[in-house]
C-alpha cells in the first residue's frame, strides 16, 4: 500500500500539468482614433496562441446600452485577422466602440478592452469611399500606468501615433506591416540582470522601407522589487523605465529611421528575500512603405 502510494505521490504533479490550461490568445491592434462619417473602415489584428485559433470577432456597439454587432475577422495569414466595418454600423453616431475577442479550439480566450473611434463630419455626395483606412497594430492588456514618447530620428521627420499610413488603392495594409514579439520571465538567486532579447526583420523586408518602429513593453515586477529596463532600437536607447510594486506598461514610437532591429534590456533588479523575479511581454511593431 505504502508503494502505491508513493507512486501516486510522484504521478501527482504530471496529472497537474497535463490539466493545466493553455496559454491565452495575445491580441495586438491599435484603434484609429477617427473615421469618416460614410467611410468604411477596415480594422487589422494580429493574433497569436499556443493553440489552433477557432475564431476572432469584432463586436461593434453605438453605446454602453446598446448589444453590440459581432462582425467575424477573416484570416490573412501570418497571425493577421481583419474586418471591414460597413459604414451603416455607426451612421448618424459621433463615436462608436469595439472590442476584439480571440477562442481557440482548447477553449482558451481572450479579449481587448473597449476601444472608441470617433465619426467625423460627412461623406458628400459623389465622394469616393476609401477601402482602407489607418491600419495600425500594438499590444494591449495594459496593466498600471502607460507612458508613451514619440522619438525622432536626426533626419528631422516627425509623425504621430495612432495610426498607419495612408496606402494607394488596393494595396492591402496587412502586407505593410511586420509584427514580432518578445518575451522573458526569470526567478532565481543571480543573473537577473543585464538581460536582453532582441529582434531583427531584416531578411523579412523585401526591399520594402521602415517608417516607423513601435514598441510597447508590459513588464511585471512580480515580487515587488525595483527593476530597471530600456527599449532599445538602432543600437541605442529610446527609452528607459523603472518597475516596482505592480506591473507598468510603456510604448515608444521611433519615426523618420529604418534599422530592422529593436529590442528590451534589463538593467538591474531588486532582490527580495535573496531571489530576484520578474517577467515582461513586448511587441515590436514595423510600419513599412509599399
């Protein structure tokens, strides 16, 4: 009896993990922060999971009283799931507001937070409707505060957030971008810190050209302690944070360059109770030229 329960002792732990549940699904998307009243709109997603995804919606709502219009998001390949969004779903409104919602076959989801888009003016008659409008990608689940800077390169170029480029017609916006994203987690008693993951896209681009560069970096402290880290692009850092106490979330946008590499840096970490531990999600976003 004692060896059959001894066994079962150490089986234990492999029937915990088998039961585990699977990683949820990582959104990335950006909301357009306006559209044209009468334009469609198109929005772009990219969705990733341990898991076979089984579907991605958009759910659409004038206001909070409103039930909202489930729109599915078709796959484009690579992660990339988009919705065009008939212009009649927010006529005569000033703003309407989405959410994005991702389940994959093992059950697991996962979902934005309410985004708004504004509606302005009016699409005179005989104007032209634009398929395409601002794409833009970056990751959510904010936690904490979010700081976010716009750094300029020295070629003098500026630009702001929030959206992608303007595209000719019938170019499609998800071929404009390249999205990678980076993680790293550690609990031990040293080497914590220096840390750095990077990525580079370069064999990806196709002699396409960098606009622009976004990186957004949710970093949690996990034991409280004081950890410092930098977003680092073009062999250079254009931003430096500091995480204590609860999680944080920062974004940078790197305008007018075109280096193919960015990265996270852990600098130091604050030891509690002699163990050093923390984790930090990125995404790292190119906006690219046709």
């Amino acid at each position: 009896m004692q060896t059959f329960i001894r066994r079962l002792l150490l089986l234990f732990p492999v029937l915990i993990l088998s039961a585990a549940p699977g990683q949820r699904p990582v959104i990335a998307h950006d909301p357009p922060p306006s559209v044209a009243a009468g334009q469609r709109l198109r929005l772009i997603a990219r969705v990733s999971a341990s898991a076979p995804l089984e579907r991605v919606t958009l759910h659409l709502a004038q206001s909070g009283g409103v039930a909202p219009v489930v729109v599915p998001m078709e796959p484009s390949g690579g992660g990339i799931f988009s919705a065009a969004i008939n212009p009649s779903l927010f006529s005569g409104a000033s703003s309407f507001r989405y959410y994005i919602e991702a389940h994959t076959v093992d059950g697991d989801w996962a979902e934005t937070d309410w985004m708004t888009v504004r509606v302005i003016g009016t699409v005179e008659e005989g104007g032209t409707d634009r398929n395409w409008v601002r794409p833009a990608l970056v990751g959510l689940g904010v936690a904490g505060g979010v700081g976010a800077a716009i750094v300029l390169s020295d070629s003098g170029s500026s630009g702001g957030g929030g959206g992608g480029e303007d595209l000719p017609p019938g170019v499609d916006p998800a071929d404009q971008i390249i999205v990678r994203t980076l993680s790293d987690s550690f609990s031990g008693a040293s080497g914590a810190a220096p840390r750095e993951r990077s990525v580079d896209v370069a064999d990806e681009l196709q002699g396409r050209r960098i606009n622009r560069v976004r990186i957004r970096i949710e970093f949690d402290p996990l034991d409280g302690g004081e950890e410092i880290y930098e977003v680092v692009y073009n062999a250079r850092t254009v931003l430096s944070a500091v995480a204590r106490n609860a999680p944080r979330t920062d974004q940078v946008d790197v305008v007018g360059t075109a280096d193919s590499r960015g990265g996270i840096r852990v600098l130091s970490s604050e030891a509690v109770n002699n163990t050093f531990a923390y984790r930090w999600n990125a995404t790292v976003t190119f906006f690219l030229a046709p």
